[in-house]
C-alpha cells in the first residue's frame, strides 16, 4: 500500500533509539524526508534521507529549533511525531513522590511535545495540512499502581491535550492523534537501569523474571516490537487515514483487557 509520504516532509522527537529510530527508519522507508531530533545522533548519522540533529529538547527551545531546522532545509512541514519521553519507577508510592519528580515527569513527557507542537502548527495552518502523533502510553488511562504514577498523569495530559488540537485545528486540516503502546523491547523496560532492572534490583528478582511475569500478563505473551509501534504511526501520519483525528490507539498485545 502507497501510505503518500514520498518526499514528505517529517519531524521526530527522541529519534536515536528505540521507538523513535524505529519510527524514522520506517518514514524513510515510505518516501519520507525525516528531521530527527535527540541529545546523541549516532545512530542517525548513517541513515538516508535523515538529517540528524543533536538537541536538547528539555531545552526551552529545543523543540522549535528541531522544526525550524526542518523548515530551513526542506521549506514544509508535513508530520510531527512527538516520541521522546522517560519514566522513572516510583517504588515507595505517591506520598514519596515530590512535587520536583512530578516536574520532570511532566517535562519530558508532556512540555516537550506541546513546545514542538506550537512550532509546528505555523507552518503547517500556512500550507493548510499536517499530521501530528503523539507516543502516549496505556499508563495514560490504565495505572494498576503508583510505580508510574506521575508518567500515568503526564502521558494522560498528552491525550487530553491532542483531543483538544484536534477539534481546534480539524477544520484547518490538521490531524492529531495518538498511539499508546504497553510494554515495548526497548531500553525504557529491558535497559540497564530500564523498568525489569529497577524493580528486580528493589525486589531481589532477577530482570529475566520481572520481564517474563510482564509479558505473561499480556494476550500475545510478548512486549510489541519498536517496530510495529513505528507501522501504526506511520499509518496515522498518512493521508490515508486522512479522517482520523482525535483517536488514540492502544498496541499492548492485549494487556488492557477492559474496552
């Protein structure tokens, strides 16, 4: 299927690894032009039809200056992809939780892509089109605990705040959408310090355990793919589904047992 990205114009958040390389590798591969954003680019470096760009998008400006570097180089901008995002595990509950890891939490999963999303509306209400995804995340309306307590509210703020854009900028052709995966093979859960090293280091339990007692809670057995994550975004930044903003789709492999 021609998803009509060939020579599109794309801006990535967080893009060096894990979901965010997953998704530039997959705009490339439909014809895409990708500015890719993140602190360390090597990973990028190599690729065709990237331009990486090494920013610190906590930065105030960080955000704007990734897409005016897209507008510089390319004229356009036609898709956002706001991915960059981190969690850090609360073991000891909400009452142990400050105000300062609410702050950060907040920073880095919700101020930087609406700071990248206020950039980009310019260009994209003066060409009359745009697509905008937000990564999400199942903890945005699905919190069995207080270990993700504060990236739950924050990623919650990026639902509510793209069903909002989407009403607001649907009638000047601008879509915005989110996806909200579960637990993916990256290093957010199977890093060193990723989510199974944490809780097996406070637990006594070896990461291997922590990570197949997750996957055992999900339909499918298995975390999804980066992969799969980057195809259903892809999939939304396409004016193949052109009428279809304000959703948020869940890839969880079925953890989420409740409609």
């Amino acid at each position: 299927m021609d998803l009509h990205l060939t020579n599109k114009v794309a801006v990535v958040t967080g893009a060096n690894k894990g979901i965010g390389l997953a998704i530039t590798e997959a705009l490339v591969a439909e014809g895409a032009h990708v500015v890719a954003g993140s602190l360390s680019t090597e990973n990028l470096d190599p690729l065709d039809r990237v331009t990486a760009v090494a920013v610190d998008l906590l930065a105030e400006d960080g955000p704007a200056v990734l897409v005016q570097k897209a507008i510089d180089e390319h004229g356009r901008l036609d898709v956002l992809v706001n991915n960059v995002g981190a969690v850090r595990i609360r073991l000891d509950g909400f009452l142990a939780t400050s105000d300062e890891e609410f702050e950060w939490a907040l920073r880095m999963n919700f101020f930087i892509g609406l700071r990248a999303t206020g950039a980009a509306l310019g260009p994209m209400l003066e060409q009359g089109s745009g697509s905008i995804v937000n990564i999400a995340s199942v903890n945005s309306f699905f919190q069995p605990d207080a270990a993700t307590i504060d990236y739950g509210a924050a990623k919650a703020a990026v639902v509510n705040l793209s069903k909002s854009l989407s009403q607001e900028f649907g009638p000047k052709g601008i879509r915005v959408n989110c996806v909200s995966p579960g637990q993916v093979g990256t290093d957010l859960w199977l890093g060193e310090h990723g989510v199974a090293a944490t809780i097996a280091e406070a637990s006594g339990v070896d990461a291997d355990t922590i990570r197949e007692t997750a996957a055992a809670a999900i339909a499918t057995g298995r975390f999804s793919r980066p992969e799969e994550v980057a195809t259903l975004v892809t999939m939304l930044a396409s004016d193949r589904a052109a009428n279809v903003t304000g959703a948020n789709y869940v890839i969880d492999g079925g953890l989420v047992k409740t409609t």
